[in-house]
C-alpha cells in the first residue's frame, strides 16, 4: 500500500552535497510491521520522514494506496509519526495531546472525547489524563505519544526508534506492546531501528539499510538465514565468512569439504565467500572424522545459556562455533590449543553475493 | 520505473520558494515601519543637506552646497570672506573631549566596580547586578535632573560646603562643561560596568594563580594578564559609552544650558532659532559618520582580538 | 571541647587593592542623586535647604496640574499604542527571522530591524522632523499619528529582541508534530507556537513600552505645538525655575519604571 519509487533525498548542494537516499524502492504492504533497520547515518529516518511529509524527495515518488502524495504537506496526509524524542505539547494535558490530531480534523466533541478514552484506555493511562505531559515518566510520555499518534486512526503509523530512551526492562515490554497494537489496529506500522535483536522479534518484514540503499527486504528468518550479502549477514546476528570454491551447486572450503548449497540468483561459479551461523556448528575433541573439519581452539568463552568456542581452522581461519550449554554440564572440549572435530550443519552454508 | 510527475529537485526547490516568500510576508510589517519612519528618513535627510535653506526655516528646492560647507566655514561678517566656523570648530572639539573624558571616566570608576561584582560569591553577586542595573533603566531625563539637583547653585553640593563652612558662596558648576562630562559620566556608567563585568565572569582565575605562583606583585598580574584578558569587555564597554556620549542631547541641554554646546544641541539650533535646515541635515550626517567610524573601529579591534585567540 | 583558632582569611586572587572601596563609592554616587531626588520630592518645602516635613502637596500640585494630566494620558496613550503594534510588528519578524536556515534576504531584514539602534537617536529624530514637516504641510494634518508612527517603529527592535530570545529556545519539533496531526499553519501557530512564545511577546510588549514612555529626543522633535508628553514637558519646565513639582513627576516616572523593570525580568527568568 506504500509505494517507494526510485527516490533519491540530497541535502545540500554542490560540495557540501549529501545523498541521504539513493535511488530507493521499496513495497509495504497493509496490516504489516515493517521495519527499517541499519546504522546511524543510513538514511532510514530520512525515508520515514519522507513517507511523513517533512521533507520533499528531490527524485521519485511516494504512494500511498496508489495515490501519488508526494506532494503533499504532512497535514493532509492520513499518516502520523511517532517521534523519537516524543514531541509532546508541554503546555497541554495528556488527553489535550491525545485529543489534538482529531480537532484539527474538525471532528464533533462527542467523538473527541469517546476516541480519546478509548486511546487512553488502550495505553493504561486513564489515570494520569490530566496531567501535564512535562510531569510523567519516559515511559508514560512515549505511550502518550503512541496515543496520540494512532488517534486519528491512520492508515500508517510511523516510529522512529521509539523505544530508545527507555531502559532494557521497559524497553521489552513496550516491544510486546508495540506488537500487540498493530495486530489489533491493523494499522501499517512503519518501525524505525538500529537494534537488529528488536527489528527480528517485532517485525513482519525487515528491510536492512545502508548508506542510502536499501540492501534486502524480507521476513526476520530470511534476513537471518539467508543474507544477501555481507554487510547483511554482519549487521544481523554473528558471522562467520569462509572462503569457498563455487562449483555448480556444490561449495568445496579451503580444507577440501564439500557441502551442497543454494546458489543464489547472479553468482557464478568460481570463488565466493560463504556465511556460517555459530549455533549451527558444534565442536568435540578428538579427529575429524566423516563430514567434519579439523581445527584448533583459540579461546572458549562461558556465558550462561551457550559456549562459544573461538577456533582456527587449518586452512587459518577463525570461526566461532557456539553451542547451547546442557545441565549435564558443558560439552566436553580440551583446553587451549586443542584439537577438536568441527561438524556444520546440513544447509548451513549460506552463499553471499559479495 | 518511477513514474513523477516532477523533476529532480522541483518539489524542493518550491518548498523552499514557498518558504522564503512566507518568511518576507512575515517581516514586512517591521520593515516598513522602519523604512519609513527609521531608515528612509535618513535618506530624505541626505537629500536635504543638499538644498538651500528657507527663509524662515524649512527648505528651498534649490541645489546648494551651502548646508556642508556651513558646518566648517563660514562669512566673516565685516569683510564677506570665507573663514572657519569656530563657534562650530570648538563644538566639535567639546563633543569630542568630552565624550572621550567620559570614556575614560566611567573606564577608571566602572572597572572597579565590575571587577568587584564579578568576584562576589555567587549568591551575593545577583544583589549586586541587580543594583547596578537599576539605575540605568531609569529614565535619562530623570537620572540629568538627579544631577542638576546635586550641583545647581541652591544644590546638593553647595549646601553642604556652604554648611560645612568651607566655602562662603556657592561654587557656579551648572552650565560648565564640568557639567556636562559630570552629567554624561553619571548617566552612561552602567553601560560601562556590564560588559565588563561579563568579560570578568568568563575569565579563568586559574592564569592568574598561575601569573601569583611565578612571583607577579598583584599589580603586574594585573597588567600583565588579567587587562589583556578582560579586553573585550573594555572594548565593547568603550564603545557604549563613547557613540552615546557622542551623540547626547538631553544631558548637555539640561546641564550646559545654551552656552556649552554639544554636537546634539548645535543640530538642534539649526531647527529652532538658527533655522538652517541643510546645514542641521548636514551636521546629522557627520555624526552619524563619526559614528560609523567608531563602529567600524570596534569591528575591527574585536576581530582583531579574535583572530589573536 | 578544643578551641577551633578562627581561620585566617586567605589569599585571593580575586581581590585587588582598593576595587572594593572604589566600586561601593561609584555605586553609592549612582543611587545618592536619585535618592536625593525622591527623599526631597516628598519635602514640604521647596528647598533642599530646610526640610519641613513630610508631604504630598508637590504630588497633590502636580495631579492638579492640567498641563501634567494632559502629559500624562499623552504618554500613557502613545505608550500603549506604539508598544502594541511594535510588538505585533515584531512577533511577525522574528518567527520569519528565528530558528532558519539562512534565506536570502535575512541579512538585510536583520539590518533593518536593528537599525534604530544602530543610530544616535538625535539623528532620527531630525530626519523625522524633516520628513514629517513635509508631509505635515502637504496634508494639513498635525494629529498625534506622527508621534505614534515615530514610536512604533523605534520600539520595534526592543520589542524584537525579547521574542527572538524566547523563540530560539523552542525547537521545530513540536510544530513538526503539530503538522503531522493535520494542523495548518495558522492553527499550528495558534495553539502551538504562540501560547509557547507568549512569555517572550509580553516581555517584549514591556520593554517597548518603558522605551516609549521613557523618550524625550524624537519625540521632542516629531511633536507638534501642545502635544506634550511627560518627559517633554519636564524638559521644557526645566527651562524656567525647578520646582519640586518636577521632583514628584520624576518620581512617580521612577517608580513606574522600576516596577515596569521587574516584571520583564521576572518574565524573561522564569523558565517555561
């Protein structure tokens, strides 16, 4: 239902010229959490306030439900945002905030107020509608917020890292919560992040950004599991990248085994780099025997629920192996500098496109 | 394919014409009132330094070079010939004087006092600012009569010499140029006192320890390192004292009667009893010129003093 | 218990020989005229001679005084016209000027909002003169307009300055927000901006009018025949003998101001 079409955001012009987004396009759809996740500075808020109205795009077009709303001033398009430091009105209560959006829509009195205690009843904080927004905690502000946003029902709710002044504990739940309300509005949400741990939990789909690109959208397991390319795979979860030998769907590692591989759309045979999720190998002490791969231990790092062991493979590279801890006790590994029998895991061998 | 329906940068570019135009409808009010009630007067007054004066005050349209020229030379009455204005000549050099005196005055009165608020502890020091500051937002006219009382011939002063047996008639200080510097010095030492005061505000006293730790007299650290330090802050007090000084009117009316000139009053004559017009145009612009010279002379110190670090 | 010796009060940089004595005698010669002038303005007597008991009789004399009540309500009314359309003036200029970019114009209009300042007032007052003369003659008109004209626009960087302090510390954000829940500009404006500036525009709206009642040079010289207002009339009593009656004029303009004073500070410290 929004439609990103080739568009390109430059601030500034001649030498001091920065291409926020370049050439970007994207599809989302109704009644999904879409997440744009990347690091500062890769234009994910950009494009949301491109989709908000704030800025102009200087090339392409934003639709919304087919409509061209480009070039629309924020006030006459049905999509409200979330701001990342709340934004609330200091001189107004917390139901005046909640109730601003449907009075400048000119709605009757009567709906004010009904839609107004609904959304307060929606964000448990009935009691607290009176008071001056300045008043209450961080994280009652960012619920007021969130209220205050999905009153005048849009048809897209934007949020710009929205849970990034709260602390860990609050943070989680308001992730649940996050979740919880779209599935009950039905509203498209648009979440802004850098935290890729939040972006995996709460999202339908992800769309991984960098530098102005959008790399690859798809489902949490997709992004995880099969990364189109580096920077993907080592912004999401742990990596490790081994060089491989690409040979008509078969990948052969520097130590002579072979695994069988999905060879993604535009990659030839020949050298290629492969990705390697941690949990999805595990160690023993003793020989390699069928299927597995000799290697040495550099480090085993204990943290609780997992050990991950750092070893070194023949062939010299490093690759992180964790395996979940067990009451029984840790699995049984040699000290530093042992030898041990590395086993990856059918269909774990993910080939990246650079 | 994207299928806009604009070209690149077109919507930016009308936001941000959109934006400029909003912003100009905005300040018009404000520019007009001062383009014509402000700024463009001072053009008109331009043009009427160039014409002849009327007979009987205001001005003949006529081309005349007469308004300049009469703020330096004049026609001997007896033989007709061209000699200097030195009624004119030894005003200039009164407002001159004078308000370079008052400078200096409220330089060597102010700075003590600035310094002294500015190392009071904190709790006091908003007690002593809000004393200095008082009197300058009295009304000037209020603050010259003030003086006028002290040192009038049935005055302040006088009363408690001629009480006190020390004199056996009272001293004639009104209508002095004593008066006058008296008045201005009284009247424009706070603007001296609070940029000063703020320049002493920001300085690190940890240099002066340092300057005391390497065996400096209070003095010497005085000279050597907090003055050059606290510059700015004379600088900026100067030049608050000195265009106002220059250009006073009220102060030298009330307090140098009609015989101690200053370059305002002398303006004003041209309006009133010496009905010259062109050559009250004239004299505004110079000072608005030796204004602007003491301007440009401030830009240039402070950036200057900037530039040094 | 142990006798503690009282600490010896100890080196300071922040001393310097005889500033403290020069700086309480410099402010001690700043308040005595003035003091003098309110202590005597309640002297029963004319001279500062005898003091002959305490009165209200100059304050009396000069409440009676047509020509001071005439001064007065001249004043007050100029002062409250100029102030308010000055503020108007000025609230419109520095929400254009404030919080921007750089626009191309922002210079000059910055210039020109400033430029009162900039001149020695002597000097605008003669160019008024000069400009209002003509159009006095061409119009046939001498009402107080001109007066009101010369204030207002005189006011307006007073005015101005207050607002744009004010201003600076809000940012964009909540206007942006304002925006996004589908306010138009006036209403965004309206209950956003302004309810948020509004400690800034009265404190500007006070400022301009102490500077208005306060004027003596401009409008000494804008006004026509009879239109006195409270310092011009001092001023022009002060030609002829001084009468205590001046005294008690100076000090109700005195005390007017200082409380005038203490409320733009009161309104220009309190945060929010």
């Amino acid at each position: 239902m929004i439609e990103i079409g080739n568009t390109t955001k430059v601030f500034g012009s001649g030498e001091t010229a920065f291409t926020a987004l370049r050439d970007v396009n994207a599809t989302i759809q109704g009644n999904e959490f879409f997440t744009l996740l990347g690091p500062s500075g890769c234009g994910k808020t950009t494009l949301l306030r491109l989709i908000a109205g704030f800025e102009p795009p200087t090339m392409g077009s934003i639709k919304l439900g087919g409509r061209d709303i480009s070039r629309l001033p924020p006030n006459q398009r049905p999509v409200n945002t979330v701001f990342q430091n709340y934004a609330l009105f200091p001189h107004m209560s917390v139901a005046q905030n909640i109730a601003f959006g449907l009075e400048m829509l000119g709605k009757p009195k009567s709906e004010i107020q009904s839609t107004t205690d609904e959304m307060l009843r929606l964000v448990q904080m009935e009691e607290l509608k009176d008071r001056r927004t300045s008043e209450i905690s961080g994280g009652q502000q960012q619920r007021v917020a969130l209220a205050r946003a999905l009153a005048p029902h849009p048809e897209v709710l934007l949020l710009d890292e929205p849970l990034s002044a709260l602390d860990l504990k609050l943070r989680k739940e308001m992730q649940i919560e996050l979740k919880r309300l779209q599935n009950e509005t039905g509203i498209t949400f648009v979440f802004v992040t850098h935290d890729q741990e939040e972006a995996l939990t709460m999202s339908d789909r992800i769309a991984v950004m960098n530098a102005g690109e959008i790399l690859q959208v798809g489902s949490p397991r997709e992004i995880y599991e099969r990364p189109s390319q580096r920077f993907v795979a080592n912004f999401i979860g742990e990596s490790n990248f081994l060089d491989a030998d690409l040979k008509g769907g078969t990948v052969t590692l520097a130590d002579g085994s072979t695994f069988s591989v999905d060879v993604p759309e535009g990659v030839a045979d020949g050298h290629v780099n492969v990705l390697v999720r941690p949990e999805h190998t595990s160690a023993r002490a003793g020989e390699p025997g069928e299927g597995e791969i000799a290697a040495t231990i550099d480090t085993i790092v204990y943290s609780g629920e997992a050990t991950t062991v750092h070893l070194r493979l023949a062939s010299g590279e490093p690759l992180k192996s964790r395996m979940g801890n067990t009451p029984q006790g840790s699995t049984d590994l040699p000290g530093e500098g042992g030898n041990v029998a590395v086993t990856i895991a059918p269909g774990a061998i993910t080939v990246l496109r650079d | 394919m994207s299928d806009a329906t604009y070209k690149p940068g077109e919507l930016e570019a009308e936001a941000r014409a959109a934006d400029n135009r909003h912003r100009w409808l905005l300040s018009l009010p404000a520019m007009l009132l001062i383009i014509f009630a402000a700024a463009g007067p001072l053009l008109v007054m331009v043009v009427y330094s160039f014409l002849a004066p009327g007979d009987y005050g205001n001005v003949k349209w006529e081309f005349s070079l007469e308004g300049w020229m009469n703020t330096v030379i004049q026609r001997d009455i007896f033989d007709d010939t061209l000699i200097w204005a030195d009624a004119h000549l030894s005003i200039f050099w009164r407002s001159l004087s004078l308000s370079l005196i008052t400078t200096v005055l409220t330089l060597l009165f102010g700075l003590p006092t600035a310094w002294f608020i500015a190392t009071q502890p904190s709790g006091k020091r908003e007690f002593w600012l809000y004393l200095i500051t008082v009197p300058f937002w009295a009304n000037l006219l209020v603050r010259t009569i003030a003086i006028q009382e002290l040192i009038r011939s049935e005055g302040v002063i006088n009363l408690v010499l001629l009480k006190l047996g020390l004199i056996d008639a009272p001293i004639q200080m009104m209508f002095t140029n004593f008066a006058i510097g008296f008045g201005m010095t009284y009247v424009y030492l706070p603007l001296m006192v609070l940029p000063i005061y703020a320049s002493v505000d920001k300085l690190d006293f940890r240099l002066v320890e340092a300057a005391h730790d390497l065996y400096a007299s209070r003095w010497t650290a005085f000279r050597r390192v907090i003055l050059p330090l606290i510059k700015p802050g004379i600088i900026a007090g100067s030049i608050l004292v000195f265009i106002p000084s220059l250009g006073a009117y009220v102060t030298p009316r009330v307090l140098g009667g009609g015989k101690n000139l200053m370059f305002g009053n002398l303006i004003e004559l041209q309006f009133g009893q010496g009905r010259n017009w062109p050559l009250g145009a004239a004299l505004s612009l110079m000072l608005m010129a030796a204004v602007m010279v003491a301007l440009i002379w401030y830009v240039r110190v402070t950036s200057r003093e900037q530039a040094d670090g | 218990m142990a006798d503690f010796p009282k600490p010896r009060k100890g080196y300071s940089v922040r001393t310097l020989p005889g500033f403290a004595v020069v700086a309480i005698f410099t402010l001690f010669v700043l308040y005595a005229p003035i003091m003098i002038l309110v202590v005597y303005s309640f002297n029963d007597g004319s001279s500062l001679a005898i003091w002959e008991g305490f009165s209200l009789r100059w304050y009396q004399q000069a409440a009676a005084n047509e020509a001071v009540q005439d001064a007065a309500v001249r004043s007050l009314f100029l002062a409250i016209s100029a102030a308010s359309v000055a503020t108007v003036a000025a609230t419109m200029a520095a929400l254009a000027t404030t919080r921007t970019r750089h626009f191309p114009g922002r210079t000059m209009i910055y210039a020109l909002i400033n430029q009162p300042l900039m001149v020695p007032e002597i000097v605008t007052a003669v160019a008024l003169l000069i400009v209002f003369a003509a159009v006095k003659v061409w119009t046939g008109h001498t009402s107080m307009i001109y007066l009101i004209v010369a204030h207002t626009a005189f006011c307006v960087p007073f005015a101005y300055l207050p607002i744009r302090a004010r201003l600076e510390t809000m940012d964009t954000s909540l206007e942006t927000a304002a925006q996004d829940l589908y306010a138009s500009r006036w209403l965004t404006f309206r209950r956003v901006t302004l309810p948020l500036m509004w400690p800034g525009i009265v404190a500007g709206l006070m400022l301009a009018f102490v500077i208005s009642l306060d004027d003596v040079v401009i409008t000494e010289f804008v006004k026509s025949a009879g239109q006195d207002t409270l310092p011009t009339y001092m001023l022009g009593q002060l030609r002829r003998v001084v009468t205590p009656e001046v005294n008690a004029i100076s000090t109700v303009i005195l005390f007017a101001g200082a409380i005038l004073v203490a409320l733009f500070f009161r309104l220009t410290n309190r945060r929010g």
